[in-house]
C-alpha cells in the first residue's frame, strides 16, 4: 500500500540514533498496518497521525527509549509488560534495549481507530 508519509518524519526519524530509528520504523510501519489511511505530519515536535481528523498515535524519541502515545482506553496496557517496558494507560515507555511491546501496541491501536471509526459513524447518522 503506498502510505502518506511526511518527509518532515523522515528526517525526525533519520536525526535519531541508529537504534532508536530502527524503533521509530518499527512503530511507524506498525501505526500504517492499523490504519492505512492514517495522515502522518509533525506535531509539537514529534510524528504524529491522525485518522478522520482525530489524533490517532504519536511517538517521540527520548533518552534512552521511544515514547508511543495513542489516548486509547485500553486497560490491557495499564499493566507491565513481559518485557519490562513501561505502559500506563496509553503511554508506553519503550527502553531502547528490549524488543517492543507489538501485541499491545497494536490492541491500544486497535481499540482507537475503533473509537474513532465510531464516532465518524455516528457523525455520519447525525
């Protein structure tokens, strides 16, 4: 599928760390894959998509981890993960050093394209 990528989020991601971008990639391609026609720009300084003009997933480059957002009600993520990788609420707190969270980042994805599809629905219905 030929994605709407923002070349200001390739060179975001091509100023992080070698580590840190092959992350970046990973959660990027990850965000296409659970909303293909998600819209990608920069906000507040970091990579930021939207899907029918709502905020679906952000991330950021900090030190020593990634920082993926996506104001999801997913209470599966509120716990610690197998990993050791930090998730509270939505937030998840990714150490460079350990394997990302791909199942729980993709439930917490899941669960808001789901509400924003809905909600666009019932827009629709008026």
């Amino acid at each position: 599928m030929d994605y709407k990528k923002s070349a200001l989020v390739d060179e975001y991601i091509a100023g992080a760390s070698a580590e840190s971008q092959g992350m970046m990639k990973e959660i990027r391609n990850l965000i296409f894959e659970e909303a293909p026609k998600a819209e990608e720009t920069m906000l507040q300084r970091m990579p930021s998509y939207a899907l029918n003009g709502e905020q679906l997933a952000y991330f950021a480059s900090g030190n020593n981890q990634i920082d993926f957002f996506t104001e999801s009600k997913s209470t599966a993520n509120n716990q610690k993960n197998p990993k050791g990788n930090r998730a509270c609420n939505s937030d998840f707190h990714l150490k460079l050093n350990e394997p990302l969270p791909l199942d729980l980042m993709r439930e917490s994805l899941a669960i808001k394209v789901g509400t924003i599809m809905q909600a666009a629905e019932k827009h629709e219905r008026g």
